[in-house]
C-alpha cells in the first residue's frame, strides 16, 4: 500500500498510477471505493427522516449502545447485507420524482453511517449528483471524525443526536464519551453545514432541567441549528431486544407526559431556538 504525500489515505497501486498520471488524490482515492456496504434495509418516510418524502437507507454497525434503541437489529455490522450502491441508488431512482415533488430527498441512517464512511459517502454522492435529491446524514457525531469534508459537501443536512449534556448520564445511555460529538457540532458549525438537532427526552435519565439547558445552550451557540426535535423516549423497539435476547433495562421507565416534552421544548426556545 501507499500513502499519498499530504494525506492520510492508503491507495493501493492502480491510485498510486492515478496520481503519477496527473490526477488529484482525491480522484485516486475514488478510485478505491468499495461498491458495497452492510445495509440493513431502505424504506420511504414522511417527517421523520428531514423534510419531505425521503428514501432513507438504513446501514448496518454503530459503536453506540443507546438503551433506548428502537432498532438494536442494526447495531451488528454483519445484521446488514451486503448490498452494491448501484442496487441502492436503482432502488432510490424508483421514487425521485414523488420524492422530488414532497421537497423530500434521500437520508443515510442505521445504525450509524459513518461506520462505513466511504460507502455512505458513495451514496450521498450520488443521491445528490446522479438523483439531484436532498441529502440528509443521520448520525450521533461519535464517529464524524470519519466524515471527510468532501463526504460532507455532499450533505445538505444533518441530523445530529445529542443525546446528553452531562457526561455521565451520556455515557451511561450510549457507552460512550460525549466529547468526539460535541468536537463533531463545531465542526459542522465551522462549516456553516445546516443541523437538525435530536435529543431524546427520557424521564429519570436525560430529562434532568440542567441537563436539557445544557444541550440547548451548546445547540444556540453553534448558529447552524434551525430545528430541534424533542423526541419522547417510548418502547416501541422492546420486543427487539427480547427477540435477540438483549436485556432492556429501561422497561420499567415510563415515556413523558406532554407536559413534560412542553418543558423541555420551552428550554430550547428559550435560547431562541425552534423546538418541535
């Protein structure tokens, strides 16, 4: 393998050729791009996935081991087939014009994408270039070392989980630190990169008045968040875990009150963002 001067990408011999034959390195690297990824699944959304209609590919891995995952079947890499992106991308070509006409696009979810950040990137690129849809990547930061700014030119929004302020409790509901996300945000703010926060609100767990502000006032002081979801935890995934037989220990932990999601909206609002 060789390592091109001035980055860190392997190439192996036919990029190495490319870029003695004149071309950039990042076309080499192109050059290398797997045409297949673990996919879990795909599937049409309406509101859930960024706006509009959206075809939404699900890809296989995360690192994260959310206790309140609603789909734990895509947490294993080998939970996914292995799928080309041509088979996406003729899967997603199917519904571009009703897509198109919602103001809808295509979403990279899982599990989490960056996992397979070439393979993601593929795909992102050509919803976006080959589709000409909006693209939307799905993810909770912990990974966005991995995206590439060319992966994320290829983004129009971002989805971003952020699913605590406070480190313990973060570590606590995923099994890992905070930070990688939070370094993921500013990044994406620097790069003026439109975000559509997460934060699911779980009582007794995440829904802690601090902890709430604390998300809120990193989400104001980004400038590039222009929508806050407050998601209800509920257990809709509970008989996932017991069909995998995976304890799910929040079986017991009741889903908020109205009143309670109300609360919590009107803390983000009151650092003059838009809580849905």
């Amino acid at each position: 393998m060789t390592v091109l001067l001035g980055t860190s990408i392997p190439v192996g011999p036919a990029a190495a050729v490319a870029v003695s034959a004149g071309r950039t390195p990042a076309a080499a690297a192109a050059t290398q791009r797997p045409s297949e990824g673990s996919v879990h699944s795909w599937d049409l959304s309406t509101g859930v996935d960024g706006p509009g209609t959206r075809f939404v590919t699900f890809l296989a891995g995360c690192p994260l081991t959310c206790l309140y995952c609603h789909n734990p079947d895509t947490l294993r890499m080998r939970a996914g087939k292995r799928t080309s992106a041509d088979d996406v991308i003729a899967e997603a070509r199917k519904y571009t014009r009703f897509i198109s006409a919602s103001g809808g696009g295509a979403t990279i979810s899982g599990g989490e994408p960056l996992l397979q950040p070439v393979f993601a990137g593929e795909l992102l690129h050509r919803m976006r270039n080959d589709l000409g849809l909006h693209t939307a990547l799905d993810t909770s930061g912990f990974l966005g070392a991995r995206a590439t700014d060319a992966l994320l030119r290829d983004v129009d929004l971002v989805l971003l989980d952020i699913k605590s302020w406070d480190r313990e409790t973060y570590r606590r509901v995923t099994g890992r630190p905070l930070e990688p996300t939070l370094d993921f945000a500013r990044r994406l703010a620097d790069l003026g990169k439109e975000v559509h926060l997460r934060f699911v609100l779980v009582p007794g767990l995440t829904g802690a008045r601090e902890n709430v502000e604390g998300v809120a006032a990193f989400a104001a002081s980004l400038g590039n968040v222009s929508r806050v979801d407050v998601l209800p935890f509920h257990k809709l995934g509970e008989s996932k875990w017991e069909a995998l037989d995976m304890a799910f220990t929040l079986h017991d932990t009741p889903s908020p009150t109205a009143a309670q999601v109300a609360a919590a909206k009107a803390l983000f609002a009151a650092e003059g963002l838009n809580a849905v």
